[in-house]
C-alpha cells in the first residue's frame, strides 16, 4: 500500500508539476500587489464632485428627457441620471438603453445639448486630464470588437484607446460619449491577466473558471496532497506501530 501511494504521489506530481508551480506563482503575485495598483487606479485622477448649490441652476431632468428624445428618438429607457464634472464644467449623465444597447451621453447644465461624441483629437485631450501626471501619447485607437483574450474585453463598445509608454505603459478605455474611463491598462495588470489566465487554466477567453481541465488539475492537485499526507501518515515513526521484540531464552 506505502509503494502505491509513494508511486501516485510521485507520478502524478511529475504530471502537474508545470500547473503547480503556475498556480503557486501566480498566487504570489496577486498576493504582492494590491489590485488598485495592478488596475492602475492611482494613475489618474478622480472625478471632481459637484459643488454645493449646483441643483438650482441645472436642468430639470423632464428637459434632459425631452433633449434626449429629440437626439435619440422615444425608443429609449433611461436607467440613471446623475450630475458629473467634466473639463471644469458641471454636466448631466444619463445611462439608459437605446435598440438594445446601453448608452451614456451627457448634456450641458441647461440640459438643452448632447454633448458631442469625441473625436481622435478630443480623446487623447481627454484622456491626459484624466492622468495625474503629464504622459506623452504614442498612440489613439477607435476599438469597435475585440479578440477573445485581449485586454479590454466583454465591456462596453465602441470605446476610444489611447496608449502612453509612461507611466507603467498605461492604456485608458473611455467612452466615446462621457469621456468616461471604462478601464485602465498596465505592464502590471497585463502580467497579472497572463498569470491569471494560467491560474484558471483558460487559455483562450481568459475569464471562464468553470471548465473541464481546470476542474480536472484540481481534482489531481487534491490526489497529489492526500497521497502525500497518507504516505508520509504510513512512513513516519509516529504513526507506525513498534514491533515487539521477544528475547529468546
């Protein structure tokens, strides 16, 4: 029975060793960086809150409404409408669903214009007041899809892209309406993302831990702990039973 289970436990920690290790590693990993830092949340900045006193001069939401069903027609349903900073100024913004698809925009304080959708231009100005620090743009991208597994994925499209080398190679997502950052990109984060899609053993969509093979390497990671708990139980002096000597006469 000890030859089994030393034969179970060795062969198949041979087999997992790589998944092992990959798990163990990536656990380290996540455990090392705080998941704000890894999101790169302390890179930008955040959103001014409205000032004292701005309700008695903003729109009523009955004008947001009726400018929105001017810009959109009445096929619409509005699921939140809140008041956000913008550039300085104060704005309204309206989440809601439109042909079923989520939308935001926002409207001017009066709540009588749609703010305009950004430009190339207008994005990557949005994007660097955004930034704590001042960064030079190497790159401004218009993403409609993306491959399963990129670093932006199952989120809101179309989104705007804009890429700096520093700080941490930062991308930021924003919305094309809002100005809105959907997600922040990093060296950090794409590490993580990589050690992750290990850790879950989805090596295609990076977001699926509910599949065979995962399931599969945790059931055999479970024989490999039993089987060595119950060999070293059989081989250690503690549990083994003391032969009894009896001297011959």
């Amino acid at each position: 029975m000890r030859i089994f289970f030393r034969k179970l436990h060795r062969w198949l920690g041979l087999l997992m060793a790589v998944q092992i290790i990959a798990w163990m590693a990536s656990g380290l990993y996540f455990s090392i960086f705080p998941i704000e830092q890894i999101r790169g949340e302390h890179l930008t900045r955040e959103r001014p809150t409205p000032p004292a006193g701005l309700l008695s001069r903003m729109a009523s939401p009955a004008e947001v409404k009726q400018t929105l069903d001017e810009h959109l027609g009445e096929d619409w349903e509005m699921d939140s409408i809140s008041i956000v900073g913008n550039g300085g100024q104060m704005f309204w913004r309206v989440e809601g669903r439109f042909a079923g698809q989520a939308f935001r925009r926002l409207l001017n304080e009066a709540g009588t214009e749609v703010v305009p959708a950004l430009s190339a231009q207008s994005a990557e100005q949005a994007a660097g007041d955004w930034l704590q620090n001042e960064a030079e743009v190497v790159a401004v991208e218009w993403l409609e899809s993306s491959r399963p597994g990129a670093e932006y994925r199952g989120r809101y499209y179309p989104v705007w892209k804009v890429s700096f080398n520093e700080p941490e190679s930062l991308s930021l997502y924003l919305e094309p309406w809002s100005g809105e950052i959907l997600a922040r990109r990093t060296s950090r984060w794409r590490v993580f993302d990589f050690l992750w899609m290990l850790h879950i053993m989805d090596f295609e969509s990076r977001d699926d831990f509910n599949h065979p093979l995962l399931q599969l390497a945790s059931v055999l990671g479970l024989i490999i702990a039993l089987s060595g708990v119950i060999f070293w139980a059989m081989t250690t002096s503690l549990f083994r039973r003391k032969r009894l000597v009896i001297p011959r006469t």
